[in-house]
C-alpha cells in the first residue's frame, strides 16, 4: 500500500459556492487531505468555480466569508486545479480574477485525470 505522501487524491468540486449550509466544507475537506500529505488535483465544476474569486467584498459575489483560504492549499501540498473551460472564458469576460492558477480541461480529460487518482471525492 503506498504511503499518504505518494498517494493522489482528486476532489470533485461541484456545488455552488454560495448554497451549503456550511459554507467552508468543501474547502476544510481540501485543507484536511493537504494535512494529510495527499497529492490533491482539485476539479471545480461549472459554478464552483467562484469559490476562487477574488473578490474585495465576498458578499457581493454572495460567498460566506472564508473562501479566499483557497489560496492557502499550494503552501500545505502539491495541488492542481482544473476547470472547464467555458467557466474561466466567464471569468475573464466578467474581469473575476481568481485566487489560485487554475488549468482549463474539457469533461472528457477531467475524467481521465480523476480515473488516475487513487482515490475520488465528489463534494
């Protein structure tokens, strides 16, 4: 069995930031498994992708406040981020920055990287 340092987890990141009764959840989950040594690649799905936004005031982007600590997960373990491509055309039409660099894949790659993980998350 391969140590946690070895061992590669993908988080399917899929609902929308702003509708969780605990709005950190999928974010504690993230920081959990970096705790743990995991190699993470991160897959946000259509509008989940907001909870990278980079906004001054979250409450105008209607997300609770906490989310800016995305950008804590690079320090903690190796990570990768992904999105679809048409949601980060979104964000450059709209002028949302986001807080960590996130690489565009198409649903078809996305389930081909996350088939190589060794173990799934959806949250």
């Amino acid at each position: 069995m391969p140590t946690p340092s070895t061992l590669r987890l993908a988080l399917i990141v899929r609902g929308h930031p702003w509708s969780q009764r605990a709005a950190r959840a999928d974010l504690d989950l993230a920081l959990a498994a970096a705790a743990m040594n995991y190699t993470l690649d991160v897959y946000f799905l259509g509008t989940a992708l907001m909870q990278l936004a980079e906004v001054r005031d979250g409450k105008s982007a209607m997300l609770p406040a906490g989310y800016r600590a995305w950008a804590a997960l690079p320090d903690l373990a190796e990570v990768t981020v992904f999105a679809e491509p048409e949601w980060l055309r979104r964000c450059d039409r709209a002028a949302i920055q986001l807080i960590l660099p996130v690489q565009p894949l198409n649903a078809e790659a996305m389930q081909s990287g996350w088939r190589r993980c060794d173990h799934i998350l959806v949250i």
